[in-house]
C-alpha cells in the first residue's frame, strides 16, 4: 500500500504541474484510468489476503486520498516557489513522475 500510495502521490504531483489545459487533461484522464486499474487490484488483493475489514479501509482510503495530495503539492510547487527555483524543483518533481510512470509500465520483474 505505501509503494502505490508514493506512485500515486507523484502522479498527482505530474498533474498538478501541468503547464497547459490539454496536458492536464490528458494527463488527468490517463491517470484517473491507471488509479480505478490499481484501486480494483488492491482491493482484489486485500479481499483474497483475508484481511480484516478495518485494514481494508485504512489500507484504501491512505491509498485514495494520495493522488488528490500529489495534486495538491504540485499546485503548491508552482504558485509559491520563485521562478529559479520553481524550475528546478518543476524538473525534479516530473523526473519522479515520469520515472514512476515508467517503471510501473515496463515489463519485467520489479520484486528487486
């Protein structure tokens, strides 16, 4: 749950840096996709792993309310830092993201 949940928080933070309303739309739509994807796997999980109901929900709600916050942070990033820093800080952020999107599409055995 924290690994998707981290995943999830930069992707929000990839939308909340959107520069353009067609890159926020696009990358809302992509994303919002990817996440009913992950929520219905973890969910599938949780339920066959036979944990109790009350893990069951701090398990989903931590992983539901981490897209909004990633979203959250970007937005913060781009109004309150200044213009050097803001670019610098916009490039390490969509490093983090593209890197998530990357690595959580590639084929292979990520276990390592």
């Amino acid at each position: 749950v924290i690994a998707l949940s981290i995943h999830s928080i930069l992707e929000g933070v990839a939308i909340g840096l959107a520069g353009t309303v067609e890159d926020l739309v696009t990358l809302f739509l992509s994303v919002i996709i990817h996440e009913v994807c992950l929520a219905f796997a973890l969910g599938l999980k949780l339920f066959t792993d036979k944990h109790t109901t009350r893990q069951f929900v701090v398990s989903l709600s931590v992983f539901v309310i981490s897209c909004p916050a990633g979203i959250l942070i970007g937005m913060l990033v781009t109004q309150y830092f200044s213009d050097v820093t803001l670019t610098k800080t916009v490039f390490i952020l969509k490093a983090l993201a593209t890197g998530t999107f990357c690595a959580g599409n590639i084929p292979g055995d990520h276990s390592t």
